[in-house]
C-alpha cells in the first residue's frame, strides 16, 4: 500500500506585492503582502541585507475591510518636484503621484530616526538636542545628553497619550471650558472630547447662574460620571469636589 505524502502548507496567506524599504540601507525592495495568525505583515528582500519582515496591521480582517474605501486618486493641483530617481526619492509631490490624502500621517516629533521598515516619511527639522538632519536619509543625529533625550521622550509620550487617550468613567480630569450656556458648561477633558457638566452638577450648593462658577477658558477638575450610547460625556464638577476632598481627609489620618 503506498503511503501518501502530505504536501507542505504555507503558514500565511499571500496577499499581493507592493514597495517597501530597506531598513538597513533604506534601498526600496519590492515587498510581499502576507497575512497570518489574523494579522498582516510586509516581508521584504535586501540584496545586501537579506530578509526582513514588519508588522503591518495586527488586524487582518479591519486591513481587508479598509480597502473598501479606495477611490481614483485626486490629483494635486500642481507638483514641488520633477521625476528622476522614481518614489520615494522624487516626493515632493512629483507628477507620478497617484493618490490623494486618505491617511495622514502627522509626525508629532522630529526625532524620529526613519528606523519603521514601512515608513517611506521623513523628519527634517531639528528640536533643541538634536544636529541637522543627516541628509539623504531622514535620520537625525541625537544629542547624547541624557537629560536632553529624556526631555523630548517624555514630551513626545505626553503627546501621544493625550491624542490616543479613551475617556473613562469615573475619573477625574482637569479639563478648560470651552462653552457657558444657560444649562451648563462644555468642558474639553481631552483634545477634541468635550463633556458637558449640567448647571446641578457644577455644586453641591445651589447655582443662580453658570458664570458664578466657571467661565470660557477657565481650568476646573470634572468628573466623567457617564457616557451615553451617542457617546456624549457627562461630567460632575461637585462629584470630583467631593473624591478630592475625602482623599485629601484620608492622607491627613
């Protein structure tokens, strides 16, 4: 009896080829789209620098799903630079370009070091601790102050957290009101989330007018006390005075 042979399957999913980079020498390669294990990874050949392979999207099935948004590209109204060397190295934008903004990628700090082998962007301009950049390859060179590096770690974390940051109920922020009206104030608790505190809310004692409390620009600490299905926040002033001021008792014990 003969003994069937099991032919070897792949552990992935073969996507599509695309370009990518080097991230060794920053050579662009061409680049296989795989999918595997529910994500999404680009696996890429250098010639001087062998295999490398990143992680494009831990979920394959909302990378699939987004394709469904490709639309002809909208082409800029007029181009910075001619074609000569081909993408990445003409962008600019140069005539080849093919797509409009469906993604913006916003650099948030200048010290990065072009070192994500998918990232095609480039950091140009110097922050207090770095050089010039160190052309022809997006990196820049970092000052080897510990306390300049920590400086501009810290605020670059500070800054992605307050973009990424989920509201969560029960806490306390300090948030800026950014509206008075005659129910209440909206108070922005973090960038571009605003709750609003209804006029009951902002005390325990009782409140003729809102502006006796608060007014546009003021600093006040809130509490989220709710989220609602059409994902409004509600917020407590008088309920973040009242957690203060028991942790501010407990610590005097």
């Amino acid at each position: 009896m003969n003994q069937q042979i099991k032919q070897p399957i792949c552990d992935h999913v073969f996507y599509g080829l695309t370009r990518s980079l080097c991230p060794e020498c920053k050579r662009v390669v061409d680049a296989q789209t795989l999918i595997r294990d529910g994500a999404v990874y680009l696996r890429k050949r250098c010639p001087e620098h062998g295999w490398h392979e990143a992680l494009v999207s831990s979920d394959a099935e909302w990378y699939l799903n987004s394709l469904k948004y490709d639309k002809p590209g909208a082409m800029p109204l007029d181009f910075a630079t001619s074609t000569d060397r081909g993408c990445p190295y003409d962008c600019g934008i140069c005539p080849e370009h093919r797509q409009h903004t469906c993604l913006a990628l916003i650099e948030i700090t200048t010290r990065c070091n072009l070192a994500c082998p998918t990232c095609f962007a480039d950091s140009s301009l110097p922050l207090p601790g770095t050089s010039a950049p160190l052309r022809g390859t997006g990196a820049s060179q970092v000052d080897t102050n510990p306390a300049a590096r920590q400086r501009g770690f810290d605020l670059s974390l500070a800054q992605v957290e307050a973009i990424t940051a989920s509201v969560q109920i029960g806490r306390i922020y300090k948030g800026k009101v950014s509206s008075v009206k005659d129910f209440g104030a909206f108070i922005e608790i973090l960038p571009g989330r605003d709750g609003r505190c209804h006029i009951s809310e902002l005390s325990n004692d009782y409140v003729g007018s809102v502006t006796d409390i608060c007014n546009v620009g003021d600093e006040i600490e809130v509490k989220v006390i709710a989220v609602d299905e059409q994902d409004r926040i509600k917020l407590s002033r008088k309920a973040a005075e009242q957690e203060l001021a028991g942790a501010a008792s407990d610590g005097k014990e």
